[in-house]
C-alpha cells in the first residue's frame, strides 16, 4: 500500500503519525512510505532520519494526499486539507467528528474512508488510541502542578517530596482511571502524600493493591471531596462519564475553603471539566487564578511533549495500521472488530452511530462495506 505522511498544520501540533521507526517497519513488509518534507521535525524526527528508514520525501502537502492510499495523521484535518482528501482515499487519525460538524460534512462529501483513532474499541471498552494520550497527560498533570506549587508561579511555595523534617505536599487527584493511575503513580514517586477517589470500589481495591504506601484510596462524594479540598496542596481533575460531560465535583464555593496557592490541574477540561471554574487554557498562557487558587486547565497537554507523545501515540497506532496496509481496510476490519469500531464514515455514508446522531444524519451500519469483496 502507499502511505501518505502529511505535516501536521493545526496550530501547535508537534506531533508525526509516523517515526522513522515505522517507517522501517511498513518498508520491510512491502509498502511505499511518502513523508511531507519537516512532517517529523516537530518531534524530533528528521527527513534524514526517514529517507534512512526507506521513506520517500514529497516538498509538500498536496503531493503527500495526491499520492497516498492510506493517509496516517495525528489531529483531524482542517479546512486546507477537505479538498486534498479523494474517493476513496482511507485516512486514519483523531477525527472527533461529534465535536464539528463541518468536518463531518466535509468527510461525507469526500467519499474517502474515514478511520478514527479515538472510536477503536477493545471488548472490553476501553479504547487502546486515546490511552497513550490519557497516560502522558495523567504524568504531566504532576509535573506541572509541581511546578505551579512554586512561589514565583503563584503556588504556595511548597516542595512535593518535602525533605527530611518536613512533610510532604498533599496531592488529591478525582478519577482513578488512566489520568489519575497514571498521576499518583508520578506524585507517589516524588514523595508527596497521594489521595486519590473514585466512584469504582473495585478500582480503588485494585490500587490499593498496587499502588506504594503513600498513596491512600477514598470514595469519592461530595462530603469527602470537602473535606480533602481543605488540606491538599495539589488536586488532579481525572474524572470522565463516557459520552457526557464531566461532573462539577469541585464547585466554585469550595475554592473559599482551599488555603491560598493550591494549584488544581484539571485534565478532564476537554470534557467541560471537573472542576466549575476550569476554562480551556493553552500552553502560551497556561494559568490564572479565581480567590487565590492557581487553575491550570490546558486541553491538549500532550502537545507539550511531542516527542514523547509521538512516540506513545505511534506505538499504540501502528499495529492497526500494519494490518490496513498488509490487508487493506476492509479484510482489516473483517477480520479485527476492534478497528471496525473505528470506521466512522465510508463513502459519504455515517457509520458510527453518535456521530450520526450528533447532526441527525442516517446511520448506515458498518457491517453494509465489510460484505464487499
Ligand atoms: N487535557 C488533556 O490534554 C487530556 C489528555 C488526555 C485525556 N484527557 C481527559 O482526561 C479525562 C480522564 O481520562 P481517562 O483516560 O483517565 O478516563 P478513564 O475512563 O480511564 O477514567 C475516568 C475515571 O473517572 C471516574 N469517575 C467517574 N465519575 C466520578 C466521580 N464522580 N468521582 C470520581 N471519579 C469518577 C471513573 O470511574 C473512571 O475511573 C478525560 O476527560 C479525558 O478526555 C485530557
């Protein structure tokens, strides 16, 4: 198959869909790899690199989608790139077509086949392309708070690990699912004292299991909530409902109850967030603060660390994409129902129930092109 690796143009998106490392990989099995001049620069990831692992280099983005079967991106594409996308063409990247519907009227009229990262689906429901993402942000949420603990950035001037006579930041984080997992992993390891609550008796059991001796479980609840507010020094927003907005669990008369300079980090911000006074924020300008009370609220965290979150992201992605290229989509998603779960628009027909439903479009099931030959 031939494989079209664009450059990314929406504003401070840094990340490739593809390494050179892929790359390698698409060339051993056969396949013709077309990467946009400077698509990898972003992250690390220079032309040399790519030509090294057998790519071609095309000087632009209209000759990358011209000449490509399989278009592998990271963010969905934007206005410039509607009239480059053809009949036919199979593109695979974060659509989140829910969320704009001129994307997904652009698509339709395309007729190309749009595969979406964020709708592949294990059995089990979880969704194997937003985790990398998911891990990244819950580390970085420590990271950051840390940093915003200090004075000079308005925080209260606390170290998270203490020193010897001196105890620990107290960090509570909302949600224990890949975020928080990943965020109290961070905080425990820095040797704050680490809460972290959940609706989920039976995760919270699991990290109890797991997770060091610095890191306590509680059931999350509005009672509890208040009383831990009082005496943290770093909250993590990481709770999610799936398909709905994220629950007000910190509301705004709780930031009076807060001591001055505690830092909250709400990563379920691209949810509407957890916490009432979170508005998306972005990484030239990452913070402000209501009653003395440091929020930071950026939406897409990974993109302060393309070269980790490519690499996270890749690494997830590319099985998937091994098997478009090895057996094109259709025997893929016969064959594999976790990526057919991906498959959000065929040929101008919505495929991908919610999407459908978003814009009150016929849904046309999936299952109609996989009888294709
Ligand atoms: N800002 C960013 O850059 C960024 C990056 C990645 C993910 N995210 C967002 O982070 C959020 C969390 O993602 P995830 O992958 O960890 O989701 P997840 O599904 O793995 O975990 C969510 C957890 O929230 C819990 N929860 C639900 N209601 C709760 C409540 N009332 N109190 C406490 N916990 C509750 C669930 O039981 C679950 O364990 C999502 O909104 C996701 O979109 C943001």
């Amino acid at each position: 198959m031939i494989i079209g690796v664009p450059k990314e143009i929406k504003n401070n998106e840094n990340r490739v869909a593809l390494t050179p490392a892929g790359t390698q990989e698409f060339v051993k099995q056969g396949h013709t790899v077309y990467i946009q001049s400077t698509a990898g620069e972003g992250s690390g990831f220079l032309d040399e690199e790519y030509i090294q692992s057998g790519a071609q280099i095309l000087p632009d983005i209209e000759s990358t989608y011209a000449k490509a079967e399989m278009i592998m991106k990271v963010k969905e594409p934007i206005e410039q790139e509607y009239s480059l996308i053809r009949e036919n063409q199979l593109v695979f990247t974060y659509f989140h077509f829910a969320s704009y519907e001129p994307l997904t009227h652009a698509m339709i009229k395309s007729k190309s086949v749009c595969l979406a990262y964020e709708t592949v689906e294990r059995p089990d429901r979880s969704l194997p392309l937003l985790i990398p993402m998911s891990e990244v942000a819950g580390r970085m949420s420590i990271q950051e708070g840390a940093k915003y603990l200090e004075k000079p950035l308005k925080g209260r001037g606390i170290l998270l690990g203490g020193v010897p006579g001196v105890r620990p930041a107290k960090v509570l984080i909302l949600g224990a699912g890949i975020v928080g997992t990943n965020a109290a992993k961070m905080a425990a390891g820095m040797g704050a004292d680490v809460t972290i609550m959940d609706i989920n008796l039976q995760r919270l059991r699991y990290l109890d299991d797991v997770m060091p001796a610095n890191v306590n479980t509680f059931m999350s609840n509005e009672y509890n909530i208040r009383e831990m507010i009082k005496v943290s020094d770093l909250i993590v927003g990481a709770v999610l409902i799936p398909g709905a907005k994220a629950p007000n669990l910190i509301t705004r008369d709780m930031l009076k109850e807060m001591r001055p300079g505690t830092v909250l980090v709400d990563v379920a911000v691209d949810q509407g967030g957890c916490i009432e006074t979170c508005k998306p924020t972005t990484h030239e300008d990452p913070t402000y603060i209501i009653d003395d009370v440091v929020h930071y609220c950026v939406a897409n965290m990974p993109g302060a660390v393309p070269y980790t979150s490519t690499l996270a992201l890749t690494n997830a992605t590319l099985p998937y994409a091994m098997q478009l290229a090895n057996k094109g989509w259709v025997k893929a998603c016969q064959d594999n129902r976790d990526l057919a779960l991906g498959l959000n628009i065929i040929k101008g027909d919505v495929v991908y129930e919610a999407v459908a439903e978003a814009f009150d479009l016929q849904h046309v099931p999936f299952e109609k092109y996989l009888g294709e030959k």
